[in-house]
C-alpha cells in the first residue's frame, strides 16, 4: 500500500495511531508529527492571555482588598488611640484618688497604734474624699450619656468637611463637588448624600469619622480609582419630611427622582416657583 498523503506514492512507513490513523512514508509521517507539535504548541499560546488576564485580575483585587483593609485598621488604629487617650485621663485622676486613700489608709494605722490621736479633721478627709470621687463619677456618667446621644443623634448644623481636596482621601478624579468654607449644613449625611452624591457607604464612613474626631489629613476613607458617586441614582424628594400642613401640594413627598429631574418634578408635582425650586435645591 502507498502513502496516503495527496500526490505520495511512496510505500507506508507508519500510522498516525494516536491521532488520525493515517497511514504515511517516512517523510510525511515526519511532517505529520511536527505539524501535530506545532499545533498543539499554538493551542497552548492561545490559553496565556486569558490566563494571565484572570491572574492580573484576581491580583488587582487581592491588592485592593489589601489596601481596603489597611485604610480600614489605620482608621481602627486611629479611633483606639483617641479612645485610649480618653481612658488614660480619668485613670490620672483615679490613681490620684487612690494616692489620698493610701495616705489616709495610713493614718489610720497611726491612730490605731496610739502614735497619733483621731481628730476631726479625719473626718472631714473621708468626707472630702468622698465627695471628690463622687463628683467624678457623676462627671463620667454625663460625658458617656452625652457621647451616646451624639452618635444616635444626626449631625446637625454644621460646616461640611469636603470644601478642599485631599481631605479624608479626596481627589479630583473622584469628581464629588465642593463646598464652600463657610456654608453651614443642616442634615450632614443628606448633604452628603444628595449634593456630593456620595454613596450611602462612604456618607456613613464619613458621618463615622467625623464623630470620632478622626484626623481629616491622615485618614483616608476614600479610596483612589474608586468610584464613591452616584449620580445617575435616584434620590429622595427633599420635601419628604415636609408636613401637609406647609400648603405645599402632595407633601409629605415620597417620590424617588434623579437630580437632573428634581427642578422639573418640584415645579409640576409640588407647583413651586423657580425661586422657591432654586432656594430648595441649594438648601438640599
């Protein structure tokens, strides 16, 4: 039998077992073979840019992960030293108690050893102690109930941090708008939310770090190439807290509207006049 390669008239020399049962000469059998090796080797090629591109992009992930969770424990870093800083202090003042109690605690040795008589001026330092600690306790108690009504009461009226860049991570590729140094805020998180368009996430990490006081330079809560806005999203009417009592037409208002529509939906929903729509708009 002779080769089965077109144009080939040359006796078999083998069959290509393993792959299409040819039976070839010796010298396209070789061919076969080499053909077989090239092709597979391009198949392996076409599986490396894909490969990578998966690996580059669960790298690229990994590593904004790590840089999340790193901007996260410098934030946690942050609020345990303010708060170790708080402790620290009244420990001061205890030990200083605990000083006027050893003190006191050793008179009173003296006493009972007869090196010393018991005088009413022994008296007056217990009650004196007394009082000392006392007040203190209740001074503590009123700073704690006061710092509990801080964080479940919304920040109200107050100047909004974002009037510059690089404040809590803040770049311009961002895109948030900026305030104006003195404008005062009513509602911060709205403010933040409806006028910067930030997310609710970042609104909240914003409201949590000006609550613990966090330093506006060093902390960063707003990752670089992230994007922290949404401004194609829909927003809450701002008259949805308005009473029906106001004479405004369809208050309180529960629609949802995108910034680009609010003007139009305040004039035809709510018949406000465009002072009134442009007075709104720059309170929200």
């Amino acid at each position: 039998m002779s080769c089965e390669h077109p144009y080939c008239s040359y006796p078999i020399h083998s069959i290509c077992t393993n792959h299409c049962h040819w039976s070839l000469c010796e010298k396209h059998i070789n061919e076969h073979r080499k053909s077989l090796i090239n092709e597979f080797e391009e198949l392996l090629e076409d599986l490396i840019n894909p490969t990578n591109e998966l690996s580059n992009l669960m790298e690229t992930k990994k590593q904004k992960f790590t840089t999340e969770q790193y901007k996260q424990l410098e934030c946690l870093k942050q609020s345990y030293e303010k708060q170790i800083n708080q402790i620290e202090q009244p420990l001061i003042i205890i030990n200083k108690f605990k000083e006027k109690f050893d003190k006191i605690s050793k008179h009173l040795i003296q006493i009972k050893t007869d090196e010393i008589l018991l005088t009413h001026n022994d008296f007056q330092q217990i009650d004196i102690l007394s009082k000392e600690i006392n007040q203190y306790k209740n001074s503590l108690k009123a700073v704690e109930e006061n710092r509990i009504n801080v964080q479940q009461t919304p920040i109200l009226y107050t100047q909004c941090p974002l009037t510059s860049l690089n404040i809590y991570g803040l770049l311009s590729s961002h895109n948030v708008p900026l305030c104006s140094p003195n404008k005062k805020i009513r509602d911060l998180f709205k403010h933040f939310h409806i006028y910067h368009h930030l997310t609710i996430h970042y609104a909240n990490e914003l409201i949590n770090a000006i609550r613990l006081n966090l330093d506006p330079i060093q902390t960063i809560i707003f990752p670089s190439n992230t994007k922290i806005i949404t401004i194609d999203d829909k927003q809450i009417c701002p008259l949805n807290n308005t009473p029906q009592e106001s004479g405004i037409r369809s208050t309180p208002c529960t629609h949802m509207v995108t910034e680009k529509f609010l003007p139009v939906h305040l004039q035809i929903v709510h018949r406000l006049r465009s002072p009134q729509v442009k007075e709104l708009i720059e309170k929200t």
